[in-house]
C-alpha cells in the first residue's frame, strides 16, 4: 500500500499506535498495581493525581481507534466497490465478534471454563462494522446525521432501564449478568453509541482524500477539536446534560480535578466523546508533517493494531501469572473466574505505580519486533486476503 508513505496516512498510524500503546498501561495497571484491587483509580475520594491520569490517558484510547476505524473503511472502500466494502466489512466485523468472545476473552481470564464471558473492546469494533457495512450504502449526509443524533442525543436513554433485559444492555447499558452454573456475563461496550462513533469516522475520511487540501483539513479538524473541547468545558462545569456521572465539587482542587475528567465510559457519554474525540481531532490536524525515529516507532504498532492487541493481552497475563508465582499467590490465582481487580484472594498482590511503567515499557519494547516483523509480512505479501482480516 502505497499511501504508507503518505504524510496523511503517516498521520493516522501514528495516533493508532499512539494510542496502541497507551492502552496496554491501563491493561498492565489492572494486572501488576496493588491499588487496583482496592479502589477505582478514577474515585476522586481515594485516588490520587498519579494513579488517575495513569488511567485517565487511557480513556482517548477506545474512542480513537473506533473513530480512525471508520476513517480507514472509508480509504479501503476508495479500492472497492460499495457491495465490497459492505462484505468486507460485515464479515470483518463478524470475525471480530467471534475472537473477543474466544480468543480475546481467554487472554483475559486464562480460565477453559469462560466463567466471565464478555463483550468489551474488539465486540464493539466489530459490532460498529457490521452496522457500518449497511450504512456505507447510504448517502454521507445521511451517516454525518445518523453519527451525530446518537453522539448527542444516547444519554436522554441514561434513566431507561429495564431489569434483566440482556438486549437493552447490549444497546446501552454497562451490565453484569449472572447466568448458569456460576457463569457471570458482561456487557461493557453496550452498541450505542459506539456504532457513531465509528460511522463518524467514516464520514471523516473524505477530509482525507488527496483532492482534499491538506491545509483546509488541517484548520478544519483544529475547528472541530477546539469546539469539541468547549463544549464539553461548558457540558461538564454545567452538569445539565451529556453525562450520569455528574461533576462534583470535593473541596480539594485535586479531587475536582479528577471529578471533572472522570466522565462516564460506560457506557461513553457524550462529555466523554467530546473530551476525547476533541483531542483526537486536534492531534490528527497537527500530526501530519510529524517525522523521525519516534514517529516510525508508533507508526509500527498503528498498523498492526490487531495483531498488536492480541499478543499484548497474553503477554501481560503471562508475565502476571510469573509474578503471582513469584510473590507467593501461586500461579493458579492468575487462571481468573472474574476479572482481575475483583479476586477477592488477589488482594495484597501487585506492586507500586513505579513498577507498573517499569513492566509497560518492557512490554512495549518486546513487542515492537514482532509487529515490525509482522508488519514488514503484510507488506511483503498484499496478496494474502487474509492479512486483512488481522
């Protein structure tokens, strides 16, 4: 692919390995700091500045790759027809539903009895194609429309609830359900509005087209991400609407910071999506002329996002599992039948903040050739359809 060498294209690797990266702290956080089996790092009662935005940072992560998601749909359908795409994108979408409830889920847990099914990060991306492969046949004002109505409107369903009901957690709510046998199931990325979000991204990619000036684009996505973040200022010091998780004042110009940051995620309100998407708009409006070693390091990672994302969970978890063995919880307390931080027999395991960034940026730089390599294969081999279903 040719366009790899392309500032623009640059541009979007980066921010996906950016943000690649950044996700895997808030993973090795959950797996290696002492403090996460105790309380949120975002409770503004018990946190502190360190812990926090060692989460907080985090956050930009799902939004920005669902967004640049779309954005790139929109460039692979620039080399296919609009029934192409829409299959592509279906089967695509399809195949990733299947590896969060598998092999994603595994990596998580470790545990053959899947006691803690899940629909979390990759169901959401891959759910969003499947919505985006029926709305690619539509017209782009139609998809701007469709985007922007649950962006802005999804948290007028925030006092809907209906207990029990599996469908409505799916479509917007954050849930655990307790099924058979001790088996306990999550919905964490409910649909809405993470299909927006992604179809936002879609319509975005036009701005990348090369008969789009790029210096246009550029005041344009600066327009949008300023605007974006002033919105949510106002949305958040205002508290009238956009977020159930409402900012409160502690008294403590710490705690307010944190409450103020701490919008929902779960599902992401629309304070959430400004904040991040803001700034997601203002790095991509600047980050096209970005060059240098650093640049084509994160630039690895951004376009082997998948491959990337699954490699890292099973490295974290095993590298945990020896550190359990190693502190005297043995290694069987890491074989999980509910997510990490709520094992009751955990508590007491993990180590300070300081050897959390340790154990990331050792993970990082073990990773890195292996998606170098991976990546040079996919470069080597664009014949393979199969590459491009990881």
């Amino acid at each position: 692919m040719t366009a790899l060498t392309n500032p623009r294209i640059q541009s979007i690797d980066l921010l996906k390995g950016l943000v690649m990266v950044i996700m895997a702290l808030d993973h090795i956080r959950d797996y290696f700091h002492y403090s996460a089996f105790f309380f949120d790092p975002a409770d503004p009662a018990q946190s502190t500045l360190p812990i926090f935005f060692t989460r907080f940072f985090t956050h930009f992560c799902a939004p920005a790759f669902s967004f640049l998601a779309g954005l790139s749909a929109f460039m692979i359908g620039k080399r296919k027809s609009k029934s192409e795409l829409s299959s592509f994108l279906f089967k695509r979408g399809l195949w990733l539903v299947f590896i969060e409830m598998t092999i994603v889920n595994f990596a998580w847990y470790f545990d053959v009895y899947f006691r803690s099914p899940g629909l979390l990060t990759i169901w959401s991306l891959g759910i969003s194609m499947m919505v985006l492969a029926t709305l690619v046949n539509l017209p782009r004002n139609f998809i701007l429309g469709f985007s922007l109505l649950l962006i802005i409107g999804h948290n007028l369903l925030d006092t809907v609830h209906y207990n029990g009901n599996v469908l409505w957690a799916i479509l917007h709510e954050f849930k655990f359900f307790k099924l058979t046998n001790g088996v306990k199931f999550l919905v964490a990325y409910p649909i809405i509005p993470w299909i927006a979000v992604m179809a936002l991204g879609y319509y975005f990619g036009a701005f990348y087209d090369k008969a789009f000036d790029a210096e246009k684009r550029r005041k344009l996505l600066n327009t949008i991400g300023i605007v974006a973040l002033i919105a949510f200022v106002i949305l958040r010091l205002s508290n009238v609407y956009g977020d159930s998780n409402l900012f409160k004042d502690y008294g403590s110009l710490s705690k307010d910071l944190i409450s103020f940051l701490n919008p929902s995620k779960y599902p992401p309100s629309l304070d959430y999506l400004l904040m991040t998407l803001g700034v997601a708009f203002l790095f991509l409006a600047n980050a096209e002329k970005l060059r240098g070693k650093v640049v084509n390091f994160f630039c690895v990672f951004g376009r082997v996002p998948f491959f990337y994302y699954i490699i890292h969970l099973y490295l974290i978890h095993v590298v945990a599992v020896f550190a359990a063995y190693f502190t005297g919880f043995g290694w069987k307390a890491l074989v999980l039948p509910i997510f990490i931080i709520r094992v009751e027999v955990l508590k007491g395991y993990g180590f300070p903040l300081w050897v959390v960034y340790c154990v990331w940026i050792g993970v990082i730089l073990l990773l890195y050739p292996l998606c170098k390599k991976f990546d040079a294969y996919k470069q080597a081999h664009k014949e393979k359809w199969w590459l491009s279903y990881l």
